[in-house]
C-alpha cells in the first residue's frame, strides 16, 4: 500500500499548460482511471507535486502515483503507467 504524501500539492490544473505542449486537446478535462484503486476523476483533480524534476500527480483516492512528466529544452517525457485508461473529449463532439 502506498503510503500518504505529506508534502504540498496543487491540483491538476497544474498540467494544464506542460501538458498543452504535447497534446491539442485541454487533457484536464481527460477522465483519467487510477490503476491502484481503480478511481476515475478528471485530470484536473489529481494531486500534482512540482518540488520533483518534473511534474508528479497522484490520485487523490489512494496516493498512488497517476503521471509523471518531464520537460527538457527540446524533447518532454510523459510516463503514464498509473493510468489505466484516459478518456479524452474531443472539440466538437457531443
């Protein structure tokens, strides 16, 4: 089980402009599946913790870790192996 993160956070609106960099679509709107718990929420509700090399959010159900993403100069890292799954709207659909 993973333990209880003390340090401060804010939430995942924080990955909203990394994250804009990558994708051509707002992912905080993205309805994200934690693989641990199996919690789905809105990206932007996860906890992100910035004090780390990159950005590191966690699921605000158990803790566990969710995403991490990392920008250097030319290129950004995106691991998302706590993710289950990610629903992504689209512009215009609906």
């Amino acid at each position: 089980m993973t333990q209880p993160n003390t340090e401060q956070h804010v939430d995942g609106n924080a990955l909203a402009g990394p994250l804009a960099e990558v994708f051509a679509v707002d992912v905080t709107a993205a309805v994200e599946r934690c693989m641990d718990c199996g919690r789905t929420g809105p990206v932007a509700t996860l906890r992100v913790y910035q004090r780390a090399p990159g950005l590191v959010a966690r699921c605000p159900g158990c803790d566990g870790v969710v995403l991490r993403l990392v920008r250097g100069p030319d290129k950004t890292w995106l691991d998302l192996k706590g993710t289950m799954s990610l629903q992504i709207p689209l512009a215009g659909s609906g």
